[in-house]
C-alpha cells in the first residue's frame, strides 16, 4: 500500500504542471494490490520489440508498431514481476491480436493506424514471456481485451477480484482495456515500470489521467513486496 502523500510520486511529475496537480487533488488517495488478483499482460507481442532498444521515431518506418527503447527498457522489471505474480501463484492471462482466418469484417480493428498489413507472427507473444501451461491467452479483435472476449467469465469462474496489469500500449489497448475493467467492477493495479507506449508525452499523461481516475498505478517494487507477502501467507 502506498499512502496519500506518495501519490503523484510517479513518471507524470515532470510533465504535469502543478495547477493541474492541484486541479486533480481530489483523486488522490492511499493505493494497494487489490484482494484477489490475477495478473494480465497486455499485447506483449513481437511486433512492438523489433528494431531493438531504439527511439520508436527513427525506425517506425521500417518496423510499424514497434515501442522501441521503452519496449526494451520494460523487459527486466517486466519479467520481475510474472516471477513475482508467479511464486504467488496468481493465474496469468495474456493478450493479443486475433490473427485466425475469417475472425472479423472489415473496418473491425483495434484503432484507425494507417500501413501495411502485419505478419502473423508479429502478434506471438515476445520469447521473453512464453506463457505457461496454465496461463491463459486471450486473442481480441478491438483495443480492449474485454470486449467481445470470454476474459470476464473467465475471472468470474475463478472468483478473481483484481487485476494486476502490465504491457501496452499505455493510451490503448492498456487504457481502453483498464477502463473497462474498472467499469465491470475489478480494483486495478497497474504497474508503472512495466507498462509503455510509443510515446513518453503520451505514456507519462495517460498514467497521470488513468491513476487519478480508474487505477491505482504502482511502483514494480511495492507490488512485489506485496506478492512476496501473499506467497508467505499462502
């Protein structure tokens, strides 16, 4: 649990100015791991991994939909954290992109990016986070993985309650699929050092908005010592 008075102490506060800081003090509030929790990775997929630990900016021509460097700079405290969600036995669910044949219309797409076409296997989950056995994907055809998908009877089955989120990108996919969660009535933890965008502007604001409104957004080392907490309880 993080108190009040930690809870701007986060990557927006050199973006936000303080008149909007003070604009939103009415959202602020102790944050915590809500009670049982599964984790969820958001489109951890291939494609936002290529061109290596670059500016998105110099090699979004060639690689598309890549998240470049901040992609990269999120692999290690992302790894920490399945390791911790797994040592607390946390059921695991993924997300991606369905690419099966004859799965949507036209136009059903997850945003209106205009270019070429991705390959099938820009949408496999990146080698750094093979699922396991027991986890469970979800592949979903618009930005949130609570639309059209079974993720919700899924959490409802197992008598899940909160969610720890991770992944990408912050103003999409993460964004529209936290909202939804937080619509369905699921406390959200997302965890800042594993969660990016293609842009930093655009990460860093849409973290700021989302804690205040829908989320609480954690540090990687408090939701570890949290799971590291429960693993002992368990």
């Amino acid at each position: 649990m993080a108190s009040i008075d930690r809870f701007n102490d986060h990557c927006w506060k050199d973006v936000v100015p303080e008149a909007d800081m003070r604009l939103y003090r009415r959202f602020r509030r102790e944050t915590f791991v809500g009670p049982a929790p599964a984790m969820l990775a958001i489109d951890l997929y291939n494609a936002v991994y290529k061109g290596g630990p670059r500016p998105p900016s110099e090699i979004d021509d060639e690689f598309p939909n890549t998240c470049g460097i901040f992609a990269h700079q999120a692999i290690e405290p992302t790894k920490r954290l399945f390791a911790a969600a797994r040592a607390a036995q946390l059921p695991v669910f993924y997300c991606t992109q369905d690419r099966r044949a004859n799965n949507r219309p036209p136009g059903a797409v997850s945003t209106r990016r205009q270019g070429r076409a991705p390959e099938v296997e820009d949408h496999a989950i990146h080698e750094a986070f093979t699922p396991h056995a027991n986890d469970v994907v979800i592949h979903k055809q618009r930005a949130s993985v609570f639309q059209g998908t079974p993720i919700l009877s899924h959490l409802q089955l197992l008598g899940l309650r909160s969610l720890i989120v991770c992944g990408e990108s912050t103003s999409g996919c993460v964004r529209a699929s936290v909202v939804d969660a937080y619509s369905a009535g699921f406390h959200v933890t997302l965890v800042e050092e594993c969660t990016f965008d293609r842009a930093e502007l655009t990460h860093k604001v849409n973290l700021f908005d989302l804690h205040h409104k829908y989320v609480d957004v954690m540090h990687l080392d408090e939701v570890e010592a949290h799971l590291a907490g429960q693993s002992k309880r368990g």
